[in-house]
C-alpha cells in the first residue's frame, strides 16, 4: 500500500471501530500505550509540493485523547487536511486564532523564496500551511517523542513508507525539522555534512549558541534523495528567517 492507501485505512478503522490498528501494534511493540490510538494524522497542505518539512509526530497530550471521528468520510478528511490553511485563515474565516508555530513557519519560509508570501499575515499563513508539504514521520499524537523507547526498529516502516512518498514528485527542498532525525534516518544517510554557525538577531548582535544545518543524502530502494536536517528548527526565542536563510544558503552543500 502506498502512503494515501494507508492513511485512508487508518481512518476507515478509526471510523467503524474507534482506533486504528496500526497504533495498536506500534503501542504493543512499545510495550505501553505510547501514541493515541484514535484520530490519525495524514499530511498538511500539497502532497506534490517541492518544499517539504517534516516533523516526528503531533503533539498531543492523553486527555485529548480517543477523540471519535466525527468525518463523513474519507474524502472530507482529505480536504480538511489538504486545505488547513484555507479553513484557518481564508478570506471568510471571521475569527482567526494566528498561532504561534504558523506564524513561526512563515518566518522561516520566506527565504526559501519559493512559496507566494505577500505580506498580509492571513494570506502568508494560509500559504505557508496550504502550499508545501508537511508530513509528520508517525502520524499518531503523543505528549512527547522518545525514539530510544519507540525504538529505531519501530519506526523504520514510517521512515521507508515517508521516503517513498517524497520520491513521487520532484522536490526542491526536504528539511527535517528536529537533531532526533539524525539518529531516525542513519541507516538510510549515505553522506552527510554539518555545517556551523551564529546568527544575527535583531539587535545586530550574533547568538551565542551555534545553529547547524546538516546536509544528508538517503538512500532507500536505489533511489537517492538529498535533504537537510534543521536541528534547532523547534528552539524558542531565536531569529528564525535568520536560520531560514542559512538553511537555504546551505542546502545541498557537501
């Protein structure tokens, strides 16, 4: 089954029997109930996108937990998540809630100077959401993310099943947002290279810590892809085009 095959059996079990099997057996291999067995995720925004950001898994805290699916069907899960953004921050969405990260990721994306930003804070987060790809590596939600407990050998089906996905299209960017990919992906890394450095802040002045970008090429099924890894990605309280622009900057530099 490809990557929509299994997202859409995913949901089909969460609709008829409240859970999907799939978070049943990770759970059982983990031996705890470590992820949300109900309400999987899928993708955010373009699947043929040419950017692409990658994170672990949502974020979601247990008493959020075993949500019922309130989805007609499929497809109406699939528009949701295809148009996040739009249903967010569109022109006919009165009341709009900017939240922090979306309003982070637009930062951050702006010099990557391939998404249509113009300026206007809604118009900038519905394209930041709806026109690049975001995939989350387990698209089961849980308060935090341990692979050492998960488990690396867990978690290869997730790698191999997101990597066949991003060789489907034609990608110009592929960042993963997170240090803890390094150690995810290392059976796949064929070349690597971390490239160091400060950023400016606001102020004029430079950080005090290092920033890296670590440049990786995959290898799975021989098929290669070149990507990067942004390991301070979810850091709090630094210039965050500053990084965007160190990351295009760098990006496929060995």
């Amino acid at each position: 089954m490809n990557f929509i095959q299994i997202g859409k059996k995913n949901f089909e079990e969460w609709k008829t029997q409240g859970f999907c099997q799939e978070a049943v057996d990770l759970n059982a291999k983990i031996g705890e109930d470590y992820f949300d067995m109900a309400s999987p995720g899928l993708f955010a925004g373009d699947i043929h996108a040419k950017l692409v950001l990658v994170h672990l898994n949502p974020k979601r805290n247990k008493e959020h937990w075993n949500k019922k699916c309130m989805y007609s069907s499929f497809n109406e899960y699939l528009e949701e998540h295809v148009h996040f953004g739009n249903k967010a921050y569109g022109k006919h969405v009165q009341e709009k809630n900017k939240s922090r990260f979306d309003m982070k990721q637009v930062r951050f994306l702006k010099p990557f100077e391939i998404l249509p930003f113009n300026g206007e804070k809604c118009h900038d987060l519905e394209v930041a959401l709806d026109q690049k790809l975001q995939l989350e590596l387990v698209p089961l939600g849980s308060p935090n993310f341990d692979y050492h407990k998960i488990g690396v050998k867990n978690l290869k089906p997730f790698v191999t099943r997101m990597i066949d996905l991003l060789l489907e299209d034609e990608r110009e960017y592929i960042i993963f947002c997170g240090r803890v990919f390094k150690e995810v992906l290392q059976e796949f890394i064929i070349e690597e290279r971390i490239h160091s450095f400060k950023l400016i802040k606001n102020d004029g002045k430079e950080t005090k810590s290092a920033f890296e970008v670590i440049n990786i090429k995959l290898e799975y099924n021989n098929s290669k892809i070149t990507a990067c890894i942004a390991p301070q990605f979810a850091k709090q309280g630094y210039p965050v085009g500053e990084y965007g622009k160190k990351v295009k900057e760098l990006y496929g530099k060995f």
